[in-house]
C-alpha cells in the first residue's frame, strides 16, 4: 500500500488521521468529484484536523476481478491529478489481490482504522468492498461509529453519471457528451513514436502515439482534438484506427497533425486531448485522396478553433 502526497506528486507518511473517499474512481467523473466534495465539507465540518485522502486500488478491481476488463478512462498519473484537483490531499493506493480476500470488518479494522488512520470516510450509495463484496456502506457506518457519509449517484439528464456510462458513449464516438460527465475530456498522454511517416509526404507530419495496455481505445475515426506540447496547446486532427489505405495494419495506434506546430516530437511526451468526432475511418482509393480528405479535416478543425467550439 502506497500513500501519495498530491500536493508534490511523492510517496509520503500516513498522516495521524485521515478521511477517506472510498472507490475505484476511473475517470474522476462529476460524480467522483461531487463524492470528494462532500467528504471534503465533512472533514471541514468535524474533523478539521484530518488529512483528505481517496482510497483506491492500483489499477481497478475489474483488472483481476474480470477476464476481459473494460479499459481504463485515466491514467494512474492522471487519476492522481484528477484527485489533486478535485480537493483531496493525499491519495492511498492499495493492492487488491493482497485485499480481495480479507473479510469486511477486517478490512476496516485492519486497513483502514489501523493502517490508514481513518476517523471517517465517504462512498456512493452502492460501494462494495471485502471478500466477494460482501461489505455494506452499513457495515462501515456501524464500524466507524456513524462518521460515514454515503452519497447517492450524480444525474445528468435523468440519468446516473458512472463510468461505465462515460465508456459507452466514447465508444460510440461521442468525446463531447463523455467530457461533459467527466468535467475534463478524454485524453491519450503517451510518448511519440516512429511511424510510417506518409503524413510527411503528403505535407501533413503526424505524431504516433501507442494507447497503454489497459488504457479504452475510443470508436475508431477522425477527431477534433486539443494537444498539448510543453504547456503549449495546438488544434489537432486525431486519426484512431488501424491505417486501412497505408497497409491494413491491424494495431490501433493514434496518429495526430497539429495544426500551426513544426518541429521533431520523437520521444517526447504529448497529451492529446478528444473534443469532438468528425468521420468514421475509411479506406481511400489513392493518397492524393487521403490528402485532400486530410486538408479537409484540418480546415473543419482549424474552423471549430477559431470559433470556440
């Protein structure tokens, strides 16, 4: 178990006492964020002392718990960041195959009062924990002596925001609507890579990014997105798919033109940022059409940026 100081981004002490946001937190979605919020007001409230803390595994349970796990909406370095940002001050990263066995009031004896200190904690309405699942939000409020505040689900148009609910609609090709729920968009942060290097041929340089193992791979398409370089923010025209006119090539790999941007990005780190989808993939006849397509989704692009949206 890693305690993580949000603050400096380093391992830390646990501090003397805690309240702690318990859950698996893929995506830090509004509902995540509201949960943080109101464990925060808590703390202020009645245990002004207490650190604010999020508990969460390293990795998501669905990791170990599925044999074919949905992917995964932030990175590890991103869901810190997302935490940071929602208010909470240290996060603490456990080990759930370490944890998947232990009883329910093992698990808050053992781990959470004993090893994290906690004096109080948050969950949604719905949050399980212990072996199979068996421990309750009431289990947890009877253990820790009623200082648990349990949260019910966030709505967005009627509807709970979750982040099974945020996976569909990016792999339905709706970047929008996902960041709309998140409260951030979809991102890719990962090192350029060598690739075919058509784009340069055609007179539109691309930089070639791999998605992480467990990271979800988005519908397949064109995109608008947002890429940042160095602080820097560029307009992007994203590619997700499997490069049909170059080779059938059957990786899916992310290959992004910046729009107003020159230089070498071999191995440096870009952070690409999905807004809108504009076109499904598809396979061209000849290059020259591939280019001509690609100078139109540049100037579709370069008009939603000049316009805001």
């Amino acid at each position: 178990m890693q305690t993580v100081d949000l603050v400096t981004g380093q391992p830390c002490e646990m501090p003397a006492r805690t309240v702690l946001c318990l859950g698996n937190f893929d995506g830090v979605h509004r509902g995540h964020q509201a949960l943080i919020a109101a464990a925060a007001r808590m703390r202020q409230e009645r245990f002004p002392s207490a650190t604010l803390g999020a508990f969460c595994f390293q990795g998501l349970s669905s990791d170990f718990l599925s044999q074919n796990p949905p992917g995964h909406l932030t990175s590890e370095a991103e869901r810190l960041e997302r935490f940071r940002e929602a208010g909470a001050e240290i996060a603490v990263l456990a080990d759930f195959p370490a944890l998947r066995d232990m009883e329910p009031d093992a698990f808050v004896r053992d781990v959470l009062q004993r090893d994290c200190h906690c004096v109080a904690a948050a969950c949604g309405f719905n949050h399980r924990f212990g072996r199979r699942g068996k421990g309750t939000p009431e289990l947890l409020r009877d253990m820790l002596g009623g200082d648990l505040l349990v949260c019910d689900a966030a709505l967005d148009g009627g509807e709970p925001i979750s982040s099974t609910r945020v996976r569909r609609l990016l792999l339905d090709g709706k970047p929008d609507e996902a960041a709309a729920l998140m409260g951030h968009p979809y991102q890719l942060t990962s090192t350029v890579t060598h690739g075919a290097q058509l784009g340069r041929t055609i007179g539109f340089p691309t930089v070639n990014q791999r998605f992480a193992p467990l990271a979800l791979i988005p519908k397949s398409g064109v995109y608008d997105t947002d890429c940042e370089v160095d602080g820097a923010h560029y307009a992007g025209v994203t590619d997700v798919g499997t490069r049909p006119t170059v080779d059938g090539a059957h990786e899916v790999r992310c290959e992004t033109h910046l729009l107003g941007f020159s230089g070498d990005l071999y191995g440096r780190t870009v952070r690409v940022a999905f807004l809108h989808y504009l076109r499904e993939e598809k396979k061209f006849d000849t290059v020259e059409a591939l280019r001509e397509q690609i100078a139109h989704d540049r100037e579709t692009v370069a008009a939603r940026h000049r316009g805001g949206c």
